[in-house]
C-alpha cells in the first residue's frame, strides 16, 4: 500500500481557527482556552497523553485512538514545536511534551534557523529548512513504509494544502468562537473541489470532518 500524507486529530473553533492570538510559553494557543478547543481528545480513552485509566468511548474516542495508526512520521511547523521566534538563543528549549513526547516517531520541524537533531524518549527530532516537498521526501524515507502525519500548526497545513501534497484529513469542529487568531478555512466547502467530504456529528458536540483526495 502506497505511503499517504494524513492530517488526523486535527481542532478547529466553530469559525475556522486552530489557535487564538498571543502564543507564548505560558499559554501555547493564544488567548484559545485549550481546555475547551481540545476537551474532546482528552476525554478520551485512548488520548496519548492520558495517564490514568478511564475516558470515554465512541466515535471521539476512535479518532483519538487513529492518531497514531500506521503513522511512521511527522512534520510540523515550528510553531508547534514551541514559542520562539527568529535564531535559537540557546538549544535549551526541546518543546512542549516533556520527556515522553506523545509522538514516538521522528519529527521533523520545519524552520528557517535549523538546529541539531536530538531525541526524547521514542521521539526524535530534526530541524529542516525546506520546502513542503522536500520535508516529505525525508519524513518519508525515515516513516519505514508507513504513513506522514501533518501535525501542525494551520499555517504548516495550509502550506502542504497548497502543494497538493496532503491524501486525507480529519478535521474535529468544536462550539467555541475565537474570533481571531490563524484561521484555517471559513468552511470545509472551500476544499470539496479536490476531497470529498463526510461530516459525522458526535455526542460531544464536536462535528468530525473527513475529508480524503477524489
């Protein structure tokens, strides 16, 4: 079976923003309360990061769980990866996650000021300047077969979109607003012209959209 490139987990507010204004260390969406964009996944029974027995099942529960399924790599932007801006003033900094990222594939952040690869727990991680195409043939090479997940943020995403680099994409809507912020879409209607849609609506409140390349 053929590689793809998934975008899977992916959250929007009910306007289309994946994170609020004013990302810093302490609040890494913005001014978006995380706890409400993100409730879904970590209700779970199979969120990564769970650290204690419970959580719910369902449909939440299946896209949580499908994170991780056949996914041999990631790409993300590098904010994502952290709040820093313009050169690394040290390499001190080694992301949000702590020392077990919930990732355990190698990563690769795309930036303009690269920096040394190092690893935490089964992650690794490796700075490219690159273009969309070329972090994909390396995510690829080292994803041993498997799948290229695109983790983030929306301007990575929008960035592969452009490509046409991306197979398939599930996209969780929440009923939060934020108004302002980076926005991915104003509607998944904008993107029905390359993938076909289907919109399930679950227990939560979350609208999960699949979306995968006609």
């Amino acid at each position: 079976m053929a590689q793809r490139v998934r975008v899977q987990n992916f959250t929007l507010s009910s306007d289309g923003y994946g994170a609020g204004e004013g990302q810093s260390l302490e609040r890494p969406f913005g001014h978006a309360d995380p706890s409400k964009l993100m409730s879904w996944a970590g209700a779970t029974a199979h969120w990564p990061n769970r650290t204690e027995p419970g959580g719910s099942y369902g449909l939440d529960d299946h896209c949580a769980r499908d994170f991780t399924n056949n996914i041999g790599a990631e790409i993300m932007g590098r904010n994502k990866f952290g709040p820093q801006r313009g050169p690394w003033e040290n390499y001190d900094w080694q992301g949000w996650w702590g020392d077990e990222p919930p990732f355990h594939t190698p990563v690769f952040v795309l930036t303009h000021h690269v920096r040394p690869s190092f690893t935490l727990g089964e992650t690794s991680f490796h700075f490219l300047d690159a273009t969309p195409k070329e972090a994909l043939e390396r995510a690829f090479a080292a994803a041993d077969g498997k799948d290229v997940r695109i983790g983030g943020g929306v301007h990575t995403v929008r960035e592969f979109l452009d490509a046409d680099l991306i197979d398939e994409m599930h996209i969780a809507v929440g009923q939060v607003e934020l108004g302002r912020g980076e926005r991915f879409w104003t509607g998944p209607e904008q993107l029905t012209d390359r993938f076909h849609l289907e919109r399930i609506p679950s227990p939560s409140g979350m609208v999960h959209h699949f979306l995968w390349r006609r």
